[in-house]
C-alpha cells in the first residue's frame, strides 16, 4: 500500500529544503529519503529534508539530514523557515518560540508582517566556540589565521563552532576561488576528521562580508546561517569587522550581532515559503 507524504518547500535566502511535520507525517528512513528527494530533475529539488517534531525539553525539535543523507547538527536558514512554518500553520501563537536542535535549545524570535504571516526570524544562535582541528601530533586545537594547504595552494583559516565545525577563510578576490574545486578538498582535509563547512569571504565595506559557502554534505548551497554567523564572529575575532555585520551571499543577506554581554549570537533573515505538495510513498519505502 502507498500513503501520501505532504511538505512544504521554503528556502532562506535561497537555503532550500523540504519540511515535513513528521507528527502527521512520521517516517522512518530520513537518511534515504533526503538523498532522493533533495535530487534535482527525479526528486523535488532541495538542499536536504527537515522534520518538525515534538520536544520534551522545548516547544518543538528539528532534525536536519542533508542531500547527501548525512545528519547536519544546525542549520540556522532551516530554523527560521521552521518559526514561519509554526506560526502560519497555527501550530503555535506564541511570537518566541523555543526549538531543540541537535547542538542545543534556540530561541526563534518571529516578526509578523501586516498580512499575519510571518516574514523574519531572529534567531538566538548561541555562543560561538573555537572549533578544534586535528594537527599532527599536537593534538586537537583551534586555528586562528592558521595555514592550511590544499593541491599546493596555502590559505589562512579561523575555525568557528556555531553547534557545527566551520572554516573561514578572508580572501581578496572572492570571484577568483573556485569554490566547486577546493570546497571539497578542504571540507575532507586531514585536519577535520568529521569533515568541516567552508566558507570563503572578503570584506566589502564596514560592516559589510561577502561569503560563499560550500556546505558539508551538500556541496555549493546558496545561502548558510551558521556559516554566516561563523563569517562575523571570525571577521570580528580577526580585527576585520565589529560586532554587527551584514553578511551578503549567493541568495541573500542576513544581519548577524555578537551580543557583547550575553556573548550570543544573533541571526536576522527572511524565511520564504515556495510551495506546498505531496508525495505517494509505499509504506515500506
């Protein structure tokens, strides 16, 4: 027998994946099903699947598997497209909402726009973290401004944990990086056993970064808000940027803030809803 899967397509800023509210929907194998639905042409077309489900500990939970299958621990796009999702489905009225993820509890902030949709998230993204790389024999430890080779190119990197491992690295032209080439290769480098996301970025003006990403699991994504938050924080940790940056990317901007006394990181953006549909699945697929 078949049973009919619905889902929502969002995207942030062009971050786009498909959300199925599992507590009507619940399925088993997550890990396969990303994998063929994220493909483009024989599936739906997204960056991977995320499922909304109940939590003990908050208001709701999430779990995020990319198009590769694997399970992503954050994703800060994915989180906000969840608040709107919530809200204008009416499964919750409540404005703060707070919502487990792998790598802890967020807080999603939910701006309502004058049509009773939500338009933009805020997202309390928590305290960054040096994120420690394997070195040779040193042991684990971070890097900040640290050399890191690749095919015989040397790059300076600063590793930033935002719940997930990330490297950013400052470049001046960031038109000349192929990204498709080296976002692999630095993602699987010895230094990062568990694989890493890489962002390169180069500063445009005060307060102002622009930033492409190669996601681990899903390759070229348009957009990432871990990654844009690791973009500030690194900028800001390396005398680049202050506090307050707009991080411009392949799908879009979002405004990113490192609380100087709470030491959070907070995340502003949009959350897009593309289209509804539904899926005939067989009960044992």
């Amino acid at each position: 027998m078949a049973r009919i899967i619905k889902f929502t397509k969002m995207h942030g800023i062009g971050n786009d994946y498909i959300y199925i509210d599992t507590t009507r929907y619940p399925i088993e194998n997550p890990e396969t099903l990303a994998k063929r639905w994220s493909t483009p042409h024989t599936g739906i077309g997204s960056d991977g699947l995320v499922l909304i489900e109940h939590s003990q500990q908050a208001d709701f939970s999430m779990r995020i598997f990319n198009a590769d299958g694997s399970e992503a621990m954050m994703c800060g796009n994915a989180s906000r497209c969840i608040g709107k999702y919530l809200y204008d489905h009416a499964l919750t009225r409540k404005t703060e909402v707070a919502l487990e993820t792998r790598s802890g509890i967020k807080l999603l902030k939910l701006h309502v726009a004058t049509d009773g949709k939500v338009d933009k998230v805020t997202v309390d993204m928590g305290i960054p973290a040096e994120e420690p790389i394997a070195y040779h024999s040193q042991g684990a430890k971070p890097m900040k401004e640290h050399p890191i080779e690749v095919n015989g190119v040397r790059y300076i990197g600063t590793t930033i944990s935002m719940g997930n491992p990330h490297l950013v690295i400052f470049v001046n032209d960031l038109a000349s990086i192929n990204l498709a080439e080296i976002g692999p290769k630095l993602e699987n480098h010895p230094f990062f056993p568990t694989r890493t996301n890489v962002e390169f970025a180069q500063i445009l003006s005060e307060g102002k970064i622009r930033m492409r990403v190669w996601e681990r699991g899903s390759g070229i994504t348009q957009a990432c808000g871990t990654g844009a938050c690791a973009t500030a924080v690194a900028a800001f940790l390396t005398g680049r940027a202050g506090r307050n940056s707009v991080i411009k990317m392949d799908g879009g901007s979002l405004a990113i803030e490192w609380n100087i006394a709470t030491k959070h990181v907070w995340m502003t953006g949009e959350a897009i809803h593309v289209f509804d549909g539904e899926i005939e699945m067989a009960d044992n697929a």
